[in-house]
C-alpha cells in the first residue's frame, strides 16, 4: 500500500468512525424481566395443584442476537458449569448475573439494563442462567443458596384424584440457555429506543409432569425442559409509543 492510500485510508476512518459512534450512542435498548404473578395455586395440565413456598432463577446473561446468526452457531460460551464470575458487558449484552425472586415479584419488571448496539438487524435474544456469584445483583441472606443453583423451587404437589399432597423440591445445578425469537425484526439504523421483555411464565413449570409415577430426576429434567420454554422476548408495541 502507497503512503498516499495509506493517507486516504486514515482520513476515511477519521472521517467514518466518529459518524458511526454517533450512530451507535443513539442506539438504545431497555431490557427488562417481567415474571408472571404467582397465583395462590398452578393447575398443571396433568391435573395436579402445585403450591409454591419459593421460586427462584439466576439469569447471568442476555445478549441481541443478529437476523444473519440467529440460528447458526450455538452460544459459545464453554466455561465451568459451576462458573461465579461475571460475564463482561458488551454493546449487544448485559453479563451481571441477577438473582430473580418470583414469589416477590407480583408480576412486576425487574429491570436489567441498556444495551447500545451498533445498526443492524436483531432477531431474537439469547438469556443464560447459571449459578450467582457473589456480586450478582438480588443476592441476598435468604437467597445466598441460588450461588449453587440456576433455578429452585419448593413447595407442595395436590393430587386433585386422591387428595394426597407431597413435598416438591427442584434444584438445577447446571447452566442453561435458551434463545428468543422476537415477533419482527429489530431494525438500527439510526437514533431509537426500544424496550425488549424477557417474560418469565413459571406457572408454566410442572406442566407434562406425572408427579405421582415420575422418578424426582424425571420431574427435575422436565422441569428444566419447560424453564427454557416458559422464556418470551416481547417488544414493546410501537403504537403504544406513538
């Protein structure tokens, strides 16, 4: 390359790049987790009634996924299932875990935070839970155990045919993820705001569940199978912002 393109170069990228970061700071989407109310009882679609003393989730992160690879690769985060440090923040993710109370929550939003992406084209979004470090924001004395678990969930299961009522405990260990497809393309090409939320069912959780001949590793696996599923990105409806 000559000194002269060499010139010509620079000045394109002095030129271009503080365009772009004007672009890209206009750029702003609100993100915010909206668990359902927890109702005194869950009928479950197998016919029992699950009361609930505790629900928890631990989301460690949540990341704008662009339309071109939604669906291509999976999220190639392969640290320790049982990591505790944060996920770093980026303009497309927010990486500080946030313990989640859904008892307390009264189906009422938990704000998450902003993310700043630069133009594109975003199709869905992709959450991770795992385990809290001790940093995680919601972590409290009465939480300190959800440092060892994604998810927990005490309580007790009516069976609506013989009456007979049993203890339910779930914990999962492990890290999950799970990507959201919005219900149109979020399209940056300019200064906007956006809100996006992560809605959290989980009185969703013991659907498909046949608690009084399924093994406790069978109702845990199952309930993991429908935390995934309870999962919703919604945007914001744009004539409510009108």
């Amino acid at each position: 390359m000559t000194f002269r393109q060499l010139t010509a170069f620079a000045l394109f990228a002095a030129f271009s790049l503080p365009q772009c970061m004007r672009v890209t700071d206009g750029i702003e989407v609100d993100v915010a987790y909206q668990p359902e109310a927890t109702p005194a009882q869950i009928r479950t679609d197998m016919g029992y009634r699950v009361s609930l003393d505790r629900a928890l989730i631990v989301v460690g992160k949540v990341e704008l996924l662009r339309c071109d690879n939604f669906v291509a690769d999976l999220w190639r985060l392969f640290t320790p299932a049982r990591a505790k440090a944060h996920v770093l923040d980026t303009p497309t993710s927010l990486g500080v875990p946030l313990v989640i109370d859904l008892m307390e929550s009264a189906g009422t939003p938990e704000f998450a935070g902003t993310l700043k992406p630069p133009p594109g084209r975003y199709c869905g979004m992709r959450v991770l839970g795992m385990p809290a470090d001790p940093d995680a924001a919601g972590l409290s004395d009465e939480t300190l155990e959800m440092m060892q678990h994604t998810v927990l969930v005490a309580g007790q299961v009516v069976d609506t045919l013989s009456g007979e009522t049993s203890p339910l405990r779930a914990q999962i260990w492990e890290m999950f993820d799970c990507e959201m497809r919005f219900d149109r393309p979020l399209v940056f090409d300019g200064p906007v705001l956006e809100t996006v939320s992560i809605q959290i069912d989980h009185t969703s959780w013991f659907d498909g569940i046949d608690f009084a001949l399924q093994s406790s590793d069978a109702v845990q696996q199952q309930i993991t199978e429908n935390v995934r599923s309870s999962l919703r990105a919604v945007l914001a409806d744009p004539s409510a912002q009108l």
